[in-house]
C-alpha cells in the first residue's frame, strides 16, 4: 500500500512497484490509509510524512498506541527536513526504514525487496 497525498507520486509509486510485479493499492489521505491498515494487512505500507489533516506521523502515532507497528512493515517516504532525534524516535516506534524524497525508482525497488526478504512472516 502507497499513502501519499500527493496524487502524482502516489501514481507513479505504485504504478512503478507494479510493473516490477508487486500488487499495489494506492490511498490520498492518511485516515482512509489507516482504516484500510486496520481492516487488512499489508505486505508493506509506503507512507508519506507530511499530509494534510491527518499525516504519517498521525497514523504512526495512532499504530503505537494500538499496538500495531509490530504487525505492519513501513517504509517512510518525506519531502520535508527532519532532525536526527525526529528520525530515531520513528524508527523507535517500529519504522523499519526513512527514505528522502526524491527518491530512485530502482532504489526504492530494491528496499521493498530486502523488507520483504528481511521480515517476511
């Protein structure tokens, strides 16, 4: 699952994991991203940090406090800067890997497979 705000990257992210043969759905906004993450599980849940109304961090915090981080496999994906100590506390919480934006497609291609390699079930 992609959760971008931003139309075109969520298109193009999930447009470019399916060619490389993943199934992937694509959400806008981060508490429909959520619902469906608490209704299905995920192989991997590529999330961006910074929406509007209801952000990454949001559904982060609201995973942690459900206890649902162990369960789900998430790579963050930001545009925006973040301190070192702003890092180490979203990993802590059960992140498994921060990426910056922009970000190369075969780059992020090769993460997904060594997250799915890492922690499969």
């Amino acid at each position: 699952m992609v959760i971008d705000d931003n139309k075109s990257i969520n298109d193009m992210v999930c447009s470019y994991l399916n060619s490389e043969g993943h199934d992937v759905i694509g959400v806008n906004n981060g508490r429909s991203g959520l619902q469906m993450i608490k209704q299905k599980k995920f192989d991997l849940i590529i999330l961006d940090l910074a929406m509007p109304d209801f952000s990454g961090n949001d559904i982060i915090d609201d995973l942690s406090q459900h206890e649902l981080m162990k369960d789900n496999k998430i790579i963050v994906l930001t545009a925006s800067e973040i301190s070192v100590s702003e890092e180490d506390a979203i990993i802590k919480k059960g992140v498994k890997l921060l990426l910056r934006k922009p970000i190369n497609p075969d780059e992020l291609i090769m993460h997904v497979s060594s997250l799915n390699t890492k922690y499969a079930d």
